[in-house]
C-alpha cells in the first residue's frame, strides 16, 4: 500500500529536481522517498549521537582521533 504527497518546491529546485531525474534516470518519486530516508536516518544518528556524547567525552573521547588512537 502507498500514499500520495504532494510536496510544493519554488521554481528553481524544481527544475534542478528534473533535472536530476533526466541525469539519473530516476523518478521524482524515488528521488523524494530517498530523501526522506535519508532525512530520518541522519535525524535518528543525530539522536544516538546525542546520547552517547556525554558518556565518549566523559572517558576522554573529545575527537575522532582519540576513538582511531584506541581502535587502532
């Protein structure tokens, strides 16, 4: 089963989005739902990260290096 969206674009980002179909061959529908996707995994990463930053930096996990020092 699926829904129906309509999604209102200004002018310019709607020729950028047909453009992109032509380019790649895809539809405005899989672009959309790729977007979507990938919107809510970043906000769910966003999210874990929120979390989990506290306990990191409360062990000394300031930087991306100091997680490749210790995995390393």
């Amino acid at each position: 089963m699926s829904t129906t969206l309509t999604v209102r674009l200004d002018e310019r980002l709607a020729e950028r989005l047909r453009e992109f179909c032509a380019r790649t061959g895809r539809s405005r529908s899989e672009i959309v739902r790729a977007a979507v996707r990938r919107e809510m995994a970043l906000e769910s990463f966003e999210d874990v990260r929120r979390e989990v930053l506290p306990l990191a930096e409360a062990r000394g996990y300031l930087v991306d290096e100091d997680v490749f020092r210790d995995v390393s």
